[in-house]
C-alpha cells in the first residue's frame, strides 16, 4: 500500500490519542463493519506500525502519531509568506523519496516528496537508510537553481545550514553541529544526512534533488542495529514532535538558503558555518575515492571546501570525501 485510504487515516486519526479502541467501536465510527477494521490494522501492520492487540478490549497504538498531512504543512508554510509554487506527493510508503522526484516530469515547480516509510531509503556511498514507519522525516526536494552545475560547491553545507535553521526555528539547537559536508550531529552522534543528486544543468539553471533523512520521533536507544551512533530530536528534546511543522520550516529555510546561495555563492554563509563546524580544530580521517587522507581540520574556504593539513605541513582542499575523527 503506497497512499493511505481515507479509512486508513480516519482510523489512525481516532487511535493517535493512545487510547485502546475495540473493533466494534472503531467499525461504527467509521461505517464499516469490524472485519473491515480487521484488513485495515492488518494493511497498516504491513507498514511497519507497531499497533497492540488487547485480547477482550481492542486496538491501540504502541507509541503516538501524528500523520504527515499536507493541509497541516501548506498551512504552517503559508504562516512564513512562502509565495513559491509547491507540489507535494506524500506516501505512506514508497522505496525513496529521491527515487521518486527523479522519476517525475520536469517542471519549474518545487517539488516535494515525503514518505511515512521507505523501503529502499539511500544514503551516501550506496548506505542504506533507515526509515521506519511514522517516525522520522524522509523528506527529498526538487529545486530548479539559477546557477550552472560548476557553482554548486558547497551546496550539501548550504542545505544543512538551512536544517539548523529550521531546526532553531522550533528552539532546537542544543549543541547539533554540522559535520562537512552533509551531516548533523548531537553529542557525537547522528541526527540527520543529506543527499544531494544533480540531475542536470540547462541554459544556466541546474535541477538537484535534495534527500533529508531527519531522526525526529525514533527512540534510538531501543535499536541497536546500526554500525554507527545515532539520535533523533526525542533524544534531545524528551518531546514527541509533530512533523508537519517541522517539515514546512525545513521547506521555507532551505528554498531561502537556496535562493541566496544561487546569487553569490557559499561565501556569505562562511561566518555561520564556523559556529557550527563539528570537524573545526580536529584531528581527522577523510576517506576518498583515492585514498584516506589524515590531518588537521581548518574550516572551509570559500567554495564550501574543506582545508586539511596533513602532518607534513601541507594543506589540502577537499570537495569529496567521508570525514571522521581520528582515533
Ligand atoms: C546520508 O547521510 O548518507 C544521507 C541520507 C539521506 C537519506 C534521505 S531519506 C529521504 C531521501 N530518500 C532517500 O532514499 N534518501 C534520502
């Protein structure tokens, strides 16, 4: 099932309280029958959503939910005078948001895809992501830059700029760095990664696809299934967050770093990227297609390049590569 039916979202909408439901409550409340009820957990099950079976009593969710919703995001982006056109395809589960929005028509719209759960989420370096059902944002953008494919340099650290922004927006800012070129951290661990893929340039305007994994509601403590540390916003803020918010922020911040990025570069974001730079002053690995490289970090330079110093003195800008901190 990629799209939720209106049973299905009415059905979910009455369980978000928490509360245990039996199968002739819900069958009334929704017209239908409790076999009816029966396909529907049962579909939603599939999914991937833990919903508990209480022998004599019903239904109830394991842990809340607030669906994505597109009347919510449109409504909370319309609250910050987004003026742009934007299409948005919401699943509640698809093999990934990236894959999809290549797959689509080109148009000058901004287009954006989220998913409740992908099957086939893709990271960096051919990775998979992990995406659980109604946790987390998978959320990919199409945006259509006014700026040819060779001034893209520091776009990846652009966007995550644009996700702390985001981030802060709702006062969530503790101690979440940006580790070049495209992750956030908390406490040494990660909270988000950005995927960036190009796919094409034409009479100076060039399409990229924006991929944001973003840990939001997961508690990551219960999983242990992942090679390296990572967090989620519960984590840091105890809270249960609604996406829908979060999600038009993240939409409003990184069109407006996008915009100012394609009119003069990764320049002007400099000074903020040196607040938030996790690497900064750190002994580190860069592994490339080359080779790995080991050094000291010194920041980046105005194309959005990390400078590293190896131990021979000599420094090296890198546009590529997988940073971590040396042991
Ligand atoms: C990384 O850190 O390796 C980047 C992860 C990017 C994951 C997101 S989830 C939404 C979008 N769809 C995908 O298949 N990948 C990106």
């Amino acid at each position: 099932m990629e799209q939720f039916s209106n049973k299905h979202r009415q059905l979910l909408a009455i369980l978000s309280d928490g509360s245990c439901y039996s199968g002739t409550t819900l069958g009334e409340k929704l017209d239908v029958s409790r076999t009816a009820i029966w396909k529907y957990i049962s579909q939603i099950d599939k999914l991937g959503l833990k919903i508990k079976r209480i022998p004599h009593k019903g239904y109830q969710l394991s842990s809340p939910l607030i669906l994505l919703d597109e009347r919510l995001i449109r409504q909370k982006l319309a609250h910050t005078q987004f003026k742009k056109s934007v299409n948005f395809y919401l699943y509640a589960s698809l093999g990934s948001t990236s894959r999809f929005l290549k797959a689509l028509p080109l148009s000058s719209d901004l287009e954006i895809c989220c998913a409740e759960g992908q099957t086939q989420g893709k990271g960096r370096y051919g990775r998979n992501w992990f995406s659980p059902f109604g946790e987390n944002i998978y959320f990919s953008g199409r945006w259509l830059l006014n700026c040819c494919f060779s001034q893209l340099s520091g776009l990846s650290l652009v966007v995550g700029l644009g996700v702390l922004s985001a981030l802060k927006s709702h006062q969530i800012s503790n101690e979440i760095k940006l580790k070049w070129p495209n992750d956030l951290l908390w406490k040494d661990q990660k909270l988000a990664g950005i995927l960036i893929d190009v796919l094409g340039e034409t009479n100076g305007y060039t399409q990229v696809i924006i991929g944001l994994g973003l840990n939001v509601n997961t508690a990551t403590q219960q999983f242990n299934i992942l090679d390296r540390p990572w967090c989620s916003l519960f984590d840091i803020t105890g809270d249960h967050l609604d996406r829908n918010g979060i999600l038009a922020s993240l939409i409003y911040f990184i069109d407006k770093f996008l915009q100012q990025f394609s009119e003069s570069g990764f320049k002007g974001f400099m000074k903020f990227w040196r607040e938030v730079d996790y690497l900064q002053n750190k002994w580190i690995t860069v592994s490339q297609p080359s080779g790995n490289l080991h050094g000291f970090a010194n920041g980046v330079n105005a194309l959005g390049q990390l400078c590293i110093t190896d131990s021979g003195g000599i420094k090296h800008y890198l546009s590529i590569g997988d940073a971590s901190l040396s042991a």
